[in-house]
C-alpha cells in the first residue's frame, strides 16, 4: 500500500514537471545537432584582414557524451563572429532565461566566453564588435584580475556592467552559465545550475540616474561638532613631570682601575634610560559628549530621476550571437537556451551538463594521465639520444688520436 502512495506522488510530481514544460516558452533552443550551420550565419567582420575565426563542430577532445556536440573557436589569433535568428519577442510581463554551456578545453589564459542577445534588425554577415546589443553574458578570463562572469545590459543606447563581482569557473570543463531577469526588476546568475549572485535591476545596474542625490544647496551648521574624542578636563599634568630626566647615570658603572684623571680626563658614569621618564605627558581624551558624527548632506529627491516600470524589458529581442577574441582558441560553445521558465533551464541543463559531467571529468582526468606519460617518455628519449651521441663522440675521439698516433 506504502509503495502504490509513493508512485502515486511521484507521479504527480512528473505530471506537474510535464505541465510546467508544456507551458513555458522556449523562444530559442540550439543543441547543434546536424543542420546547425543552417541556422547560424557566419559573420565577414574581420575577414578582409584575414583575422577572421573559424567554427569546429565537436564535441571537444574529452567529453562525457561524444553525441553531445557544440561549435568551438578555431584557430589561435582570431576573432569569431557568428549568430543565429529566432522569431522577434519582447520579456514584458515574462521572465526572461538566458543560458548556455560553455568549456574552454585550451585552459583559456585570456579571452572571453560570453554570448550577446540582439535586438531589432541586424546584417549578420556584417556582425562584430560593434554591433549594438542588449545583452551580454558569460565568463571572462585574463591573467590573475579578471576571472568574472559578464552581465551587461543595454539601456537607452548605453552598456552598463553589473556593479557586483561574480566569480566564473576558470577551468577545463564545461560549465552551465544561466541569467535570469524576472517582470519584478530582479535578476538571478546562476553556475552550474547554483545560484551565484542576485538582487535588483534599479541597484546593481545604473540603468536610471539615482531615486536620491546630496542637497548641494545644503551646508554644515555652525555649531556641528564632528571631534569624536577630546581632552580630559580632569586629567592634569602631575607636578615636576617635565624635570623627569630622560636618562640617568647608571648606577652600577664604576671607574676603571687603570683610569687616569689627568690623561684620561674626568671620569663620568655611562647613562642609561631613566625607568622613571615616561615620555612627553599627554593629556587623556574621552569621548565628546557634543559629538554628533561626520556631516553628511542630506539626501533629497533627484529631480532628474523617472522611474521606468519597464526597465526590465527588451521589447525587440531576434538574435543569439558570439562575438570574441581569442589569442588561444578552443572555447567550446553549446546547449542554448532563451525561454521564460526557469525550471525548464533547471532541467535542461541537468540533462546535459549535470547528466555528463562526471564522464566527462573522468576523460579529462585521463587525457591529462596520457599527456603526462607522453611527455616522460619524449624526455625519456631525448635523455637516451643524448647519452648516444655522448657515447659516440667518445669513441670517435679515440679513433682520431689513434689515427694521429701512427702517422
């Protein structure tokens, strides 16, 4: 009876899922089976001056599904183009999901692995660095600094970064980047499916000028008293303080036997620290009853602020697209996702990233067992060729002196 009330709840929890998935919208979806090259349109930009990238479909040098295929930048000292088109939408009144996988199998030292949503209409041959866009997300990596993940978003023809750190993952495995920007102006970044950084549109971005500014009319009273601490009224110099030497002759010091007076001069006693000098008196401070604290200026309502209920959305959204440069190539780029229900992405991602990532660690951990055995062996056989050549030498040398010796 127990087991027969299990399977019916879970059922009911597989019915609700199904539910919640037939009733999400799944504007733009790309797990780059075959045919992608038909939807995506490789960009010209860069292409004149033969600095143009190129994509590979693969599903990477380790993997934990060789079906599971992405497109991966290619080669080194390029800069890569490409995007795709989906039927024009706006996110009012939705929530709107932006997510991708991304795995940098080159173990990236500088570049970036981020992707952009468009707006309106866009001349995808022509498409680059300078093209307009609404949103760019994903991770970042150069050197020591930057090791962040991307969330800009674009707003009245201006680009505004998020003003918290979000950290990435920096190595050579795949990782789900997920964005999430709900109709209430709050957002959500999530890594791996783990959410690392939320909070409000109206804080975290300047998208709008501040609700509140300093009244620079505003001036500091007269009587403000901002000294924290002062001197103690009671605390008085005690008498004779100042005649305190700072040091005395050392009591404990006596004339040499052999000291002569009229060669040596007048003998005097070495001095040493007074234990009694304490240094030049200062005068107590206790905590000012007056003090009222550093004046700032009062906060006053910016006349120059208008609130925007639709700050959140993105009214003319028709493009996915990667833009980079990248002086090490090998960015692998897959599985994604634009849609408004965030238990969807959950479940994508889970079925794909979450499904294989242990595999796929373990070709990892494999391929680098291969590559340290390999690199032994070619030390291994340079050591070997070198006492060769020293053996040899050797022997060349002795047959030259011979050589010498009978003419």
């Amino acid at each position: 009876m127990m087991a027969k009330r299990v399977d019916l709840v879970s059922s009911i929890f597989v019915l609700i899922f199904l539910f919640s998935i037939v009733s999400s919208e799944v504007f733009f979806e790309e797990r780059f089976d075959d045919g992608w090259e038909e939807r995506w349109v490789k960009s010209d930009w860069k292409k004149d001056e033969s600095m143009a990238g190129d994509w590979v479909h693969t599903s990477g040098k380790w993997n934990g599904d060789p079906n599971d295929k992405g497109i991966q930048t290619s080669p080194d000292h390029r800069f890569f183009a490409i995007s795709a088109q989906f039927p024009e939408f706006s996110n009012k009144d939705k929530t709107l999901v932006f997510q991708f996988s991304v795995k940098h199998e080159q173990k990236l030292d500088c570049g970036g692995g981020y992707m952009k949503l468009l707006s309106g209409e866009v001349d995808q041959k022509k498409f680059g660095g300078e093209t307009p866009y609404s949103i760019m997300f994903g991770p970042d990596i150069c050197g020591y600094s930057t090791k962040k993940v991307h969330a800009i978003l674009s707003h009245d023809g201006k680009n505004h970064l998020i003003k918290k750190d979000v950290p990435c993952e920096t190595d050579q495995l795949t990782h789900v980047y997920t964005f999430i920007i709900r109709p209430d102006a709050t957002y959500s970044i999530l890594v791996d499916n783990e959410e690392k950084q939320s909070g409000s549109l109206y804080t975290d971005w300047d998208l709008l000028p501040p609700k509140q500014i300093k009244d620079s009319g505003a001036k500091k009273p007269e009587d403000w008293d901002e000294v924290e601490y002062i001197p103690d009224p009671e605390d008085k110099k005690p008498e004779g303080y100042d005649d305190i030497p700072r040091e005395i002759p050392d009591p404990d010091a006596k004339k040499p036997e052999d000291w002569d007076d009229e060669e040596d001069g007048e003998w005097t006693a070495p001095t040493i620290p007074s234990p009694e000098y304490k240094g030049p008196w200062k005068q107590k401070k206790i905590k000012n009853p007056d003090y009222k604290g550093k004046w700032k200026a009062p906060m006053i309502d910016n006349p120059d602020f208008k609130d925007d209920p639709n700050l959140y959305v993105f009214p003319n959204l028709k493009y996915v697209a990667i833009e980079l440069w990248q002086v090490k190539s090998g960015t692998l780029f897959n599985n994604i996702l634009i849609c408004d229900d965030t238990e969807y992405a959950k479940h994508l991602a889970e079925e794909t990233w979450g499904k294989h990532k242990e595999a796929e660690k373990a070709a990892f951990d494999e391929t680098e067992k291969k590559k340290v055995k390999e690199e032994e062996a070619e030390k291994s056989d340079i050591e070997e060729s070198d006492d060769e050549k020293e053996s040899s030498g050797d022997d060349v040398e002795g047959d030259d002196t011979t050589t010498h010796d009978e003419l």
